[in-house]
C-alpha cells in the first residue's frame, strides 16, 4: 500500500496529464504550426531592421526634422517650419465666398469605371455639388477625357516628380495630390480617392472653421505616430492656398525623408504636415469596409462614405465587402 504522499503525486500527475491532453497537436499539424511561426518571425525580422534602417538614416540625416527618429514621425511644427496658411479658424469662413467642389484625381483609364461609381453616388446623394477630376496630361486617353466631362469638369495640371523615388507607381503618381492647395478658383475642396462611393451629405464640411481635417487611419492596426493618431488621406476637407502648395512641395523636395518612401508617401508628408493643427472628422466620413461591422462603422454609426481600399467595385461582386452600398452597376 503506497503512502498518502505517492497517492496525492499520483493523482496530480494524472490531472496534469488530462490538461496536456487537451493542447494536443496532431502530428500533421506540427509543419503547418512551425511553417506559420518562422512567417511570423521573417516579418517581424523584416519590420525591425526597416525600423532600424530608418533609425540609421535620421541621426545621419541634416534635414528639418530633428535627429531624434522619434520627431520624425512627430509632426511639422510652427516653430520650426511655419506654415504660410491663408487662413485661420474663423477667419476661414469669413473669407468664404460659398464657391465649392468635390475633387477625384485620375491617372489611368483602368480606374474610369471607380470614377464612375463615384459620379454616380455623389448626384443621388448631394445634388448641385460639382465634381472636379484631376488628371495629369498625357495620363488618359482621349475617349476617357470625353467620358470625364459627363460626369464633372476636367482640370488638367502638371505632374510631380521626385528624383530616385523608390516606391511603386501607385505612390509616384498619388504626389500630385499637392496641386490641389493650388486651385484657388474654389474657398472649399472635399478631397477623395476615385474608388469611394458617397452615401450621405457632405456639404455642411464646406463650412467648417478650418483649412484642414481628415480621418483617423482606422486601417491600421499599430499606431507608431503619435496619441494624436494617424490620418488616411482618402478624404480630406482643404481651404485651397498657393502659399501652402509651395511649402509643402518645397519642404518634401529638400528632405527626402519627408517623401515617406518607406511608409505611405503623400499620405504620412499630410499627416505630418498638418498633425497639430488639423480638424479630426470622425470615421463615418471614410469607412473602409474590412474594418465596419456588418453596414455601420466601429463606433456602430452609418458610414457617409464608403472608401473601397481592398475590394475596388470595377464590378459588383457578390459578398465583397462594402459591394451592398455601390450606386452603379
């Protein structure tokens, strides 16, 4: 007869073996589960020495921002870089003269079906609002400029180019997003991506009090910038300036590290441009379908506009996340 001592060892020893039993792995499992970790760990590997490089680069670099990485994604500030801004809060809108447009920029015919998904939401739902189409010469084909002019006025500019710019061409071509300070022909410009679909009004933003405001980037899952969040430029209210236009492309032109060439290009040079001085508009206004929750937002609200950044609506397609709200088919 054991000893109540070897009894009790007995009996943990057996719950401890019932427990294991229950995280089990199949053998077949095991070169999934090994295959899916050294995944994770080449990432992750990838993301640190990126971190690392970009560490090396701003205490050797003699630009704008301070030597201190952390300062880089900080933001622009006054103090150090002002900002030639037209106008401020209220005196925005006292300077108002009440002459607005929605403005898409275009650089590819294969993008003309979004265009018109775009043209289509934004006359059902906000009538009388003109519809401007960016597009630099040479970038489309005559038969789509002739389909543009259905849907909206034509503003040809001048590209934007940066020497040795090592991203692909979808954030090459996103730079001439700048031009838009230029146009001063309008007091107010709602800024978006040709591949959204407008579900709500949009015209009480033209008289906001400011020269600036966007979304919060609700796409990302780490936020590395700062508490102030970080912003998607997919739509973006703007009090156009020429003053500011110079700025910005000076400023991005003089320090490559402001192009964000390892980030999100014009879109992080905005955030950090205008950081500390912007509106925040909340996420009904740029709702990106991967992150809603069934036909509302996070914040369980009805999305005002529809940003298709994954699932582009060149057709409708059954299922497809943020496909039930398209207006054209």
């Amino acid at each position: 007869m054991g000893s109540p001592k070897s009894g009790a060892r007995g009996a943990l020893h057996a719950r401890c073996s019932k427990l294991w039993g229950l995280f089990h792995i199949p053998s077949g499992m095991h070169t999934v589960l090994l295959l899916t970790t050294l995944a994770w760990l080449c990432y992750l590997g990838a993301w640190l020495l990126l971190d690392f490089s970009l560490r090396n680069r701003l205490q050797a670099s003699h630009s704008y921002v301070s030597t201190n990485w952390n300062s880089y994604y900080a933001g622009r500030k006054d103090s150090t870089d002002p900002s030639p801004r037209c106008c401020l809060a209220e005196s925005c809108i006292v300077a108002d003269r009440g002459r607005y447009t929605v403005l898409t920029t275009l650089r590819t015919d294969k993008y003309l079906p979004l265009l018109q998904e775009l043209s289509c939401s934004l006359r059902r739902t906000n009538p009388g609002v003109s519809l401007t189409i960016m597009a630099v010469e040479g970038d489309l084909s005559s038969n789509t400029q002739l389909e543009l002019k259905k849907h909206g006025s034509l503003l040809l500019v001048d590209d934007i180019q940066f020497a040795n710019f090592k991203l692909d061409g979808r954030y090459t071509l996103n730079w001439v997003k700048i031009r838009v300070w230029e146009q001063e022909q309008w007091d107010g410009i709602i800024m978006i991506d040709v591949d959204v679909t407008v579900l709500g009004d949009l015209t009480h933003l033209f008289h906001l009090p400011t020269d600036f405001a966007a979304v919060p980037d609700n796409g990302k899952v780490w936020n590395r910038y700062s508490a102030l969040g970080k912003i998607q430029a997919g739509f973006i209210f703007l009090r156009p300036c020429r003053g500011v236009a110079q700025h910005m492309l000076q400023l991005a032109k003089d320090d490559t590290l402001l192009q964000f060439q390892y980030a999100n290009a014009e879109q992080d040079f905005f955030d950090w441009y205008f950081k500390y001085t912007r509106y925040t508009l909340p996420l009904e206004y740029n709702a990106l379908p991967d992150r809603m929750i069934g036909n509302v937002t996070l914040g369980g609200v009805t999305p005002r506009v529809v940003h298709h950044t994954q699932f582009k609506p060149f057709k409708r397609i059954p299922g497809a996340p943020g496909h039930q709200f398209l207006c054209s088919q």
